[in-house]
C-alpha cells in the first residue's frame, strides 16, 4: 500500500525502490493506492520494466466515469469497486467487448465497517470476474472483538460465494492489523494476499502489539537555529505560554520546523517542547552544549512514533502523513 504518498514517505520514492529490489519484487502483487491522481504519479515515475505493473486504484472509483476508464486501460490501473451503481455501470461495458479488451477489477465487500463496500446480498448481480474480491476489517487490532466476529462471519459467507461462482478469483482481507493477527483467524490460510500498510513502513500497527523487529523507515529532524538564555520568569512563544522558573537560567533552543511541516501544534508543551508549536518554529529545552545547526530528532530512532502521537492525542498515521511538502527529504 503506497496511498497518501506512501504514508508520507513519498510514493514514488518508495515503489521504485520496493520494485528495485528483484527479491521484494518477486513477491509484489501491485501497488495500491487511494486515488487516480496518485496512480498517475507513480506510474510517471516507474522504470520502463514497471510500466504494466497493476497499480490498484482503492477509493476513486464512484461515481463510474468514462474518462478513468480509458485511463485504466491505457495505464493498467485496475479499479476496486465498493459502489453497486458505479459497478453496474462498468459491468455493463465491460460486457459488451471481446473478453482480451476488458479491464480487471477488484471488488470490495462491506462486511460490518460500513464505509465502503458493496453489500453482501448485491453480489447476486455479478457477472463478471473480479481479479480480486476483499473487505476491510474495522478492528482487526482486537480479533476477538463482536465487530470483528460478525465481519469474520460475513466474510466467510464471501469466501463460499466465490469459490462458487469465481473460483479463480483472488480472496484477502489482512491489513497490518491483521496480518499480526493472522493466527486468530480460521480462513487465513486460504487468502491470496495481504494489504501491509503502516508496517511496510517499520511501525507495528497497535501499540500493544509487538515490534517483531520492525523499524521505523521515517526520521523526523529539525534544525536547531537559535539558542536563548531565559532567566526566572521569562516566557516563550506565543501567548507566553511556558514560564521559566529556574533561577539559575535555562537554556531553550529554537527549531526550524512547526505546524507547517507536520509538527503537531497539540504538542505545545509536552515532553522536551516549550511554548506553543508556531507554523515555522517550535521551542525545545536545550544546555549550554547546544549549538547552533545542531539536529534534534522528534520521532524515529529511538523515538517511538506512538509516543509523540499519543502526546498529541492523535496516532503514527496521521504524523507521518502530515510531513509538509517543503521539508527536505534524504534517502538512505
């Protein structure tokens, strides 16, 4: 999965390097994403090997439209449908060519999250064969949950429909969550594939759960620019928020990152932040050895994404996903 740029990791960076690695490669079934304009950038940027790789287009497909399925066509993205209009739609062109013209497909089931996904009862009007058929568990983080047992339940009923009718179709369910939980779930063995999605990228998919030797991908560093001297009760940053009461002084240093790169501006004040997260800077504790240009990491070695995300009420997603356009990137 490399939708939101790859998690903030940036797509285009991270599927030639996953497609440049012949052992990783072997093992690729395509790359997903969220929406045609990102599918579109990733195949700009492909090797000329890569150019029929699948790319899976996850959540751009409702309302049906002409013009993304030419584009499928020409580009080999191959579209999930979760909208029962939007699929008849296509079914019904897709109907009416020579079988080598027709597009492959993906179908995705609503098993109980009720987000996206036809319902069970619709498959009846399939006649076409998917390439894949899937749903999305909404906590597959706790197998034993009633949410996940009536969506396991649900889905068992899929499996039966397809190994009836499309026999041939690729079945799957597992996303990072699941993937750690695959021993809790009967059918797991007879899935096609798995959907990684936040381990691909080091970071396991729930706190409680085990690391299982993955490492962050992602470091998050800011420079530091400024150090200042506060003597007992100065303040800092805007409102005044944080107020020194060391009457010996302390030293607080001045970070070229804020809101505007991805720094959450919930994190004002907690741990090592002093003062309020502005848009550009942010204010840190610091000691009469830091220097200026110095590099001050905020998550990633040895910095636990789920402890910065926990101290702005949010989870790794979404951090890593707010990394503003105008940071600088270094590959390694």
């Amino acid at each position: 999965m490399v939708k939101a740029d790859a998690y903030g990791h940036d797509a285009n960076w991270v599927s030639n390097t996953l497609w440049g690695n012949q052992e990783v490669r072997k093992k690729l079934f395509a790359f997903g994403v969220a929406t045609f304009t990102e599918a579109i950038s990733i195949r700009k940027t492909l090797p000329a090997n890569a150019k029929r790789f699948p790319i899976v287009v996850f959540s751009d497909c409702a309302p049906f439209d002409q013009d993304w399925l030419s584009l499928c066509e020409k580009q080999n993205f191959e579209p999930v449908f979760s909208e029962i209009r939007s699929f008849l739609e296509f079914q019904k062109i897709q109907l009416s060519r020579p079988e080598r013209k027709r597009v492959p497909f993906h179908l995705e089931v609503n098993t109980g999250m009720n987000r996206l996904g036809l319902p069970f009862d619709s498959l009846t009007l399939v006649e076409l064969q998917p390439r894949s058929v899937f749903t999305h568990l909404a906590e597959s983080e706790n197998p034993k949950s009633a949410l996940t047992i009536k969506q396991v339940g649900l889905f068992s009923q899929v499996i039966s429909w397809k190994n009836e009718r499309f026999p041939k179709t690729l079945i799957h369910f597992a996303n990072s969550g699941a993937i750690w939980n695959t021993k809790h779930f009967s059918f797991a063995k007879e899935m096609d594939l798995v959907r990684p999605g936040l381990s691909l990228y080091g970071i396991r998919p729930d706190p409680r759960m085990k690391n299982h030797g993955l490492k962050p991908v992602m470091t998050f560093q800011a420079p530091v620019i400024q150090k200042t001297l506060l003597m007992n009760g100065d303040r800092v940053g805007y409102g005044g928020t944080y107020r020194s009461k060391n009457r010996n002084g302390e030293w607080v240093a001045t970070l070229g990152a804020g809101y505007a790169d991805g720094v959450f501006r919930a994190l004002a004040n907690q741990e090592q932040i002093l003062g309020k997260v502005s848009m550009d800077l942010l204010t840190v504790k610091a000691t009469a050895k830091t220097k200026i240009g110095d590099w001050v990491t905020l998550w990633g070695k040895g910095i636990d994404p789920y402890l910065v995300a926990g101290r702005a009420n949010t989870i790794p997603y979404e951090i890593t996903t707010r990394i503003g356009g105008r940071v600088r990137r270094v590959y390694e």
